[in-house]
C-alpha cells in the first residue's frame, strides 16, 4: 500500500501512526497516511525558520519570483499526476480537475512571481513644522514562518492560493493540508524540489484538527502568521488557539450564498450559470449559491429549467471525461447532507428534484454520492435556509421587488459571495453594490482575476487576499521616516 509522509526540511517523514486515504468515489483505500505528531511539526517549523536565515531569507524578490515560476512550470509538466491525484482523493470529475484546479495551482504561483516583481509600496513627502520636510516610506518584510491549513474542496487550489503569495513575500511555510486530501500537497513537495526552492521552505504536516497536526501548527510558539481555509466553527477554534499568541490570522470561511435572478435575464445563460453556482464540485465551493431567489414572473419556469439541468446532469465515476457530477467527499459529509436533506422535508420544503442516494448497481455504490437536489417552499426562517449545507443543493424562493430581494439575500450571518442575474446593468451595479458579500458577481459565477480581493464578511471570514491584499497579508509593512 502506497505511504504519504509528511516533507520536513527537504526529506520525506514517515510516522507509525498512520491515517487511511479513502476514494470518494467507491469507498477504496488509496494510501495510508502519516499523521505527524507534536515533534515532527516541531522539526517542519525549526526548519522553515533555518530556511529563512539562509539562502532563501537572502533572495531578492526578482529571484524568489524566478523559482516561483519555475514551481508553476513543474505543476505543469506534472500536469497528469496532479490531476490523477486530485481526482483519487476528492472524487471531483476528471474533467473539473483538468479545467480548474491543477491550471489554477499553476497559475497562482505565476500571478504572485508577477505581483512580488512589480508591486511598489507607498511613500510620502511630509511638510514639517520647522519649515522643513520629511520622506516616509515603507519596505516589505517576511514575516517568517506561516502556517498553512487547507481544506478539502479544492485542495491544490487552495493551498497553492496562500503558499504561492506566502513564499513570494520571502516567507517559509508549513501546510497542513486536509486529511480527507493529503495527496496533492505532497506532490506539490516533489516540485518544489525539482525548481530548486531550498530544502526547509515548504514543509507538509499531514494529520487532523484538534490534538493533531492542525492544532500542533497554529499553536507552535514559532509560527508567526495562520492562514486559515475552511468551515466557520474551526476558524473560531483556531482563533482561539492563535489568541495568546497576537498572531497575524486570515481565514478564509464558510458561505451560504444567493443568488438573485430578474425577470429580465437572459433565460437560457442564467440557467446554465446559476446550475454551475449550485451544482459545481457536487456543490461543495464555499462560493456555491444555496439559496436562489427568482422574480416571480419567471419563476415557475426557472424551477423547471433548473430541474431539467439537474436531472441531465451526468452523475458517475470521476475517470469519465462526460462525467459532470461526482461524490461528496466522504462518507461523514454524506451523512451531514442527507441530514439536511431530511431536515427539509421537516421543515416543509416541496423536493422539486432529488433528495436521496443515487444506484449504480457496481462499485460507483461504495461511494458516497448523493442526488442534485432543488428545494421550494421554505420559510426564510428555516435552519436550511441559514445554515450552510455544502452539497449539491438550492432552495429557490419567489421575489416581487428588488429591495425584497436585497433583503432576503442579505439576512444571513455569513458574507462571501452573491450573484445578480440581469440584463440591466444600472440594475446589476444597484444591486450588487447593496449585497453583504465580499464579491459579487453579476451575469457570471466564479469568474476570478487573482489581482482582485478575495474574502468574507460575517462568519465568512476575516480579512482580504488576492493581488496586493495578499503581499500585505504575507508581509510585514516597516515604515521608514527620513527628516530632509
Ligand atoms: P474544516 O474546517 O473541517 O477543515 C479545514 C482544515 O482545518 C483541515 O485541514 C482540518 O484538518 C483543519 N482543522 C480542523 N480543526 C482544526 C483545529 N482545531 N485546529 C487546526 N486545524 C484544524 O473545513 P473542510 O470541511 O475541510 O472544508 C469545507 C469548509 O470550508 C466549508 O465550510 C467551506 O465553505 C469552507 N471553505 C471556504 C473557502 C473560502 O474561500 N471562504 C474556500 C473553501 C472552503
Ligand atoms: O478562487 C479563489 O481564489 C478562491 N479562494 C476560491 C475559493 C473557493 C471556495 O471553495
């Protein structure tokens, strides 16, 4: 059976207690992992902070930038490994890994060569009392070691959003990638090698949450920053380990996203966005619409037309290059899914499509697949309508006025993502500008430039990413006062 070890300073660690990696797809074994304990994330932080005292801690950011380029090229040459792997642990379609994750690990490792190359920092020329005049201006400094926790949804993309950026402003990381998907983060280890970045630079912790890696991590001493992807309760939990320490945090959370839709979209376009929002990595992108709200002129024929998409979606076995839909991750995420599946039909919901357990009739029956579902009927108030369900799910509620739809968008404690759907565009920036969201998209889902902020508000998370906002986040800013 094939071992996934932790990467500690440019070496490959084995452990004996070692987790199972489980396909998603048909419930198989495909690797034993090993979990790091206390000493080895110990080892994998002392060594990212040697690296930053050496070679690498010299490197200027027009060199960094170079390797970093180089590491999105190996992604490249690696292409099918990554993509194989990827698709082993989460179960996702062949044809969505190949699209979308392994291209975008690559491209982000390129955007931040790009950003760290070019990007300037501020300076200002001040008058002074005594007549005189002063110039302040700020340099950029790593921070040191940053500690990297990645979830399972887009496990390359993911992580390679923070390590690229991270090791672009001249720090050294250790990630700890989920334990649901430690495969391509490892692989990722074997690039590193292969661009040249110094041994002790990117170190990979395999292992869980509380008690276990995760928790060793954030709560090491010499860890300077946390950079956090996943569900809202773990980053409060982390919170409150990093709490004693005053360390820099960037959490990146959970979502539960409208979409808005007006009679006067165009009909065919929206369907097929709207059915991406709901529906893409089986409905499992913190960005994913869960809840729908259509204008009530259109709204019995939207059910039907996004009841039609769902039902011609092709569910099955990830290898397939039609396939469309595949697993959820594992079998607990199942449960949780089902849970809410069963919670709505509690709470009133009418099941306009799905709400139970695909057959396949062969080993496709080990996975753990779950039907595309769309929900109607239920009161705003409902725990399936505040609640973030992470599965292949939507309910759709009519609306009358733009500001009832503002409205009912907004009344949720989360804050990530929306998306309008209109062809009046004075009507899409009217809206959009009034969403509690820290991006909204209109007349498009997921649609990303890595210049741009990225992040939530309310239990979506804290802090902005992306371009600029991700060199300040990675950096410490020193400010510099000269008194001409
Ligand atoms: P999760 O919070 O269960 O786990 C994420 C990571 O945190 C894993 O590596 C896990 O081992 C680790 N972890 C768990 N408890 C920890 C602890 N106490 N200390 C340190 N580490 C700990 O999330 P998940 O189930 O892997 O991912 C799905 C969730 O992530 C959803 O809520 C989704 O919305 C969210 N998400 C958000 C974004 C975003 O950009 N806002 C992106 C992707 C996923
Ligand atoms: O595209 C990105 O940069 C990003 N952070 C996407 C997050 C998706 C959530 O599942």
């Amino acid at each position: 059976m094939k071992v996934i070890r932790n990467y500690v300073n440019g070496e490959f660690v084995g452990r004996k207690r070692e987790f199972s990696d489980i396909n998603p797809a048909d419930g198989s074994v495909i690797a034993q992992v090993s979990e790091a304990d206390e000493e080895v994330v110990d080892r994998a932080v002392q060594s990212a902070r040697t690296a930053i005292r050496g070679e690498w801690g010299r490197l200027g950011a027009v060199a960094r930038a170079a390797l970093l380029r180089k590491v999105g090229d190996w992604i490249e040459s690696r292409f099918d490994c990554f993509v194989a792997a990827e698709v082993a642990d989460t179960g996702k379609p062949i044809s969505l890994a190949s699209k979308l994750d392994v291209p975008r690990a690559a491209a982000n490792f390129r955007a931040f060569a790009d950003l760290i190359s070019t990007a300037g920092v501020e300076s200002f020329q001040t008058e002074t009392a005594d007549g005189r005049s002063a110039l302040t201006y700020a340099i950029r400094k790593p921070l040191g070691v940053v500690g990297i926790i990645a979830p399972w949804n887009l496990p390359l993309l993911l992580l390679t959003w923070k390590v690229a950026p991270a090791m672009a402003c001249g720090n050294a990381v250790v990630v700890k990638p989920s334990e649901e998907t430690p495969a391509t983060a490892t692989l990722l280890a074997e690039v590193m090698e292969k661009a040249g970045i110094p041994k002790g630079v990117y170190n990979v912790v395999h292992g869980f949450g509380p008690g276990s890696a995760g928790e060793f991590l954030t709560q090491h001493p010499e860890v300077n920053a946390v950079t956090f992807t996943g569900e809202s309760k773990t980053g409060a939990a982390i919170m409150k380990t990093v709490a004693d320490s005053v360390k820099p945090i960037s959490f990146e959370l959970g979502g539960k996203n409208a979409a808005i839709v007006f009679a006067d979209c165009e009909f065919e376009e929206t369907v097929a966005g709207v059915s991406n929002a709901v529906f893409l990595n089986t409905g499992q992108v913190c960005l994913c619409a869960e809840r729908v709200y259509v204008q009530r002129q259109i709204f019995d024929r939207f059910v039907d037309a996004l009841k039609r998409k769902a039902g011609d979606l092709r569910i099955g076995s990830p290898l397939e290059d039609e396939t469309e839909m595949g697993p959820l991750i594992s079998k607990e995420h199942r449960e949780k899914v089902l849970s809410y599946y069963r919670l709505a039909r509690e709470e009133g919901a009418t099941f306009m499509a799905g709400g139970g357990v695909p057959q396949f009739g062969n080993s496709l029956d080990g996975g753990y697949f779950v039907e595309p579902t769309i929900l109607t009927g239920l009161p705003e108030s409902a725990r399936c309508m505040k609640e973030e369900i992470f599965g292949p799910v939507c309910h759709i509620a009519p609306f009358d006025t733009e500001e009832e739809a503002v409205a009912m968008a907004n009344d949720t404690k989360y804050g990530l993502a929306a998306s309008i759907w209109t062809s009046n565009l004075k009507r899409g920036h009217r809206v959009a500008q009034q969403m509690n969201a820290g991006i909204t998209w209109v007349n498009c889902w997921f649609l990303r430039d890595l210049r741009t902020p990225f992040g939530g508000m309310g239990l979506s998370g804290i802090g902005r990413e992306g371009g600029i906002h991700s060199l300040n986040f990675y950096s410490e800013l020193n400010n510099i006062c000269i008194k001409l």
